[in-house]
C-alpha cells in the first residue's frame, strides 16, 4: 500500500518503513564503526561506547554543527525534530555523510494529547515504539539513581529524628540537621500523575519515616536528567551529581547529594545511560537519541556527548534545541556550547504559517481540539504581523554570532501567498 503522510497516520508512515530498516550492525558498518563500539540492544536499537569512539577518532577533525530550533511555537509545536530529520534525509539524498541527535521523549507528554516526538510524516526516527516506550532505560536509570537520593535523604531525617548525636556517631553519621519545610527534591516517575503533586509521607511510625509533605515530579525533570544532557564524560557526571542540593539545613546552608554520600551510587546507575541511543531515519541515515530535559525547568538540549561522537563520526552533525530561540537556542548558546566548546557553523529556525497566524492575531490553538477555522483560511495580514515574532527570533540568532536560515515547516493548507 503506498505511504501517504497527507492521509496516513504518523505510526502507519513509521510501521511501514519500519519492513524495510538497516539492522544495527548495517548502520555502525556504514558509520565506520569497531564492533566493539557498537552496544546492541535488539536488532535495531544500540547505545553506543562514546569513550572508545571519541578515543579512536581523537585527531580527527569535527564536521559540521548545525542547531535546528525555532519561532514561538503554538502548543500543537511547530516540527522541530520533523525538521531535524527532514534535514538529514535531505542532505544524506545529496550524498553527504550525516547524522543527528534528538531528545528522548518523555512518557507523560507521549501517553497524554502531545504523543511521540520522533518527527512526523516521512521525517521521523524508528524503530517508533521502543524509541516512544523507555528506548534502553535510560529514564530508568534516572528514576533509580534521582530516588536512590530520596530514599537515602528521607532515611537521614528519619535517624536523626529517631537517635542522638552520640548514637548517630556509633553508625559513622553526622547530624545533618535538614530542614522538611526546605526539601528541594521530590519523587519521580515518568507520568504526570496530578494527584501525586503534592503528599504527605512517613505516617507509618518512627521506623517508616519522617512525615513531611513530599511530591511526585515527571522523570525528566530531575537534576539528574539535565546532568546527563551536559556532562562531557564519566568524570565530569560524577562531579556534578555531587552538587545536586536536596535540600537546606535549618541555618540555610544546602545540603548535597555529596553530604549523603550518595552521589557515587547514583553515578552507578548511570554508568550505562551515559552512552548515546543510534536509531535511524525512515531513509536510514543514523540518529542519535539522548538524554531529554525540558527547555522550561532545564536545559532542552540533547547531549554534548551525543553531539561530540556525531561530529566526530559525520561530516555533518544537526542537533535540536527545544521551545522556541529564546529559550531553547539561547541555552545552547549560553549554557551548551559553553560547557562543551563547540559552536554552531548554522542555526535553522523553523516557522510554520500556523504559528506566524497565531502570533498576528489568530486564535490559540488547543491541543486535542479542533484547529480553529481560522487556520485553513487565506489570511496574510494575520502572517504578516506574526513576522514580527520571527524577526526577534531570527535577531536572537545573530547576536550570538552564528548565521540563521529560516525553514517553513509547510503544511497543505498554506497558501502560495502566505508563503510568499
């Protein structure tokens, strides 16, 4: 049956390439791979020995770092990731050696109205089920490693409500003396569970806690996560989830990851998400998945270590930031290519005819609901004035010094005027 991503749903478009997609082993040949680089997980999902890889191809030069970001999206998003692998399809038909890196998504957005976000139509990345459903268990590894301090912070605060600073020394402990109404961390998993928000815990009796107000947060928004996105290697992970403050003391001063020497233990449970995921395009070109912090609470960046071992292994590497240019390009810039020393050679800032419509004057669109008539009419005025909204993107772009290229991520219901 022939693909029409104009009638055909985005999982029908994925489970029909997904007949025909290289195995791993096709893919790591292809990329120049040693077998002992390549990590399989299954035939078509595989982390990758960013350590081996970026030791072998040291004196190698980097090719090409472009960031694919965007104007102010709608909440219906306006394609980055559809964008970031339409481009590497596009330059990988003109014979350029390619990849990218996206974002692991989250599984609260994908089960709720928002769905994967492995791109659309015949720009998206497969296998799509493991990539929407956990992947390798990276988001695990940070559930496990981000609770592996709650357990070790509420446990502190239950020995030291229970026991004496004497009997505490018996046990190679000292008061920490945290503050419950100062607990910076809560729980995590990976729904968006409301009615876990906001609760109370430890009501079972002094060995069942200390009772305390708590909270469930989404996995992705832990520390943790956003260490993953920036760390540079092993080291550099450890180190930073030792400064990760759980909450304060009741004269003010943090209290660390590092105080509970739970920090290395938490490193452990990572010592294996800190590889890069390698999936594919529809057309086959590599794809790196990593890490997947929020561009609103967090950084929005997938990894410097997945962008490193692309650049090293292509001649051109694209990577995603998240939200629009003015949050999600801005901490590239400011936080990512600062902690990596790498610097875009081209930004590509998506716009859609909806968004510019939508920042000129048109209604909200809403998720789940109906797009407002006002979407499949000619209406370049409303286009005209949502410029306005690109032209701050596009300045955001320049001040950091990289060069912008604008892409409309078009749609059949633009018209030839709306476009021009």
């Amino acid at each position: 049956m022939p693909i029409d991503p104009t009638k055909h749903a985005d999982w029908e478009v994925a489970e029909a390439a997904e007949k025909n997609m290289k195995t791993v082993y096709e893919l790591a040949e292809e990329m120049g791979l040693d077998k002992k680089e390549l990590l399989p997980h299954g035939h078509y999902v595989a982390k990758l020995d960013y350590k081996a890889i970026l030791e072998r191809l040291k004196d190698r030069p980097d090719g090409k770092y472009i960031d694919v970001t965007a104007i102010t999206p709608t909440p219906l998003g306006e394609g980055k990731s559809t964008t970031t692998i339409g481009l590497l399809q596009g330059m990988g038909k003109r014979g350029k050696h390619v990849m990218a890196a996206i974002r692991q998504p989250s599984g609260g957005p994908t089960m709720n109205i928002k769905g994967s976000a492995a791109g659309g139509g015949l720009s998206q990345c497969i296998p799509l089920t493991p990539f929407s459903l956990g992947l390798t268990g990276d988001i695990n590894a940070i559930m496990n490693a981000h609770n592996l301090a709650m357990v070790a912070m509420t446990a502190r605060m239950q020995h030291e409500f229970n026991y004496n600073d004497e009997q505490l020394a018996k046990r190679k402990l000292k008061r920490l003396d945290m503050n419950p109404r100062n607990v910076q961390m809560g729980w995590i998993m990976d729904f968006c569970a409301q009615a876990l928000r906001k609760m109370v815990i430890g009501i079972g009796g002094k060995m069942d806690g200390f009772m305390m107000e708590s909270k469930f947060d989404i996995a992705v928004s832990s520390e943790v996560m956003a260490i993953l996105s920036v760390a540079t290697d092993l080291k550099d992970f450890r180190e930073r989830m030792g400064k990760i403050v759980v909450a304060y003391n009741k004269q003010g001063n943090p209290v660390t990851t590092e105080d509970l020497e739970v920090a290395g233990a938490m490193t452990a449970w990572m010592a294996g998400a800190i590889n890069p995921n390698l999936m594919q395009s529809i057309e086959g070109q590599p794809v790196l998945v990593h890490a997947g912090p929020f561009a609103n609470i967090a950084i929005g960046q997938s990894s410097i270590i997945a962008d490193r071992v692309g650049l090293k292994l292509s001649d051109y590497h694209i990577t995603e930031s998240g939200f629009g240019a003015d949050i999600g390009y801005e901490k590239f810039w400011n936080l990512k290519c600062r902690y990596s020393g790498i610097k875009p050679d081209a930004v590509v800032i998506v716009a859609t005819i909806r968004a510019l419509k939508c920042h000129g004057g048109a209604p909200v669109p809403v998720p789940g609901r109906p797009i407002p008539a006002e979407y499949g009419e000619e209406n370049v005025e409303w286009v005209e004035k949502g410029c306005e909204n690109l032209i701050h993107h596009i300045n955001t772009v320049r001040k950091s010094g990289a060069t912008p290229v604008v892409c409309i991520n078009a749609f059949y219901t633009d018209t030839k005027a709306e476009i021009e």
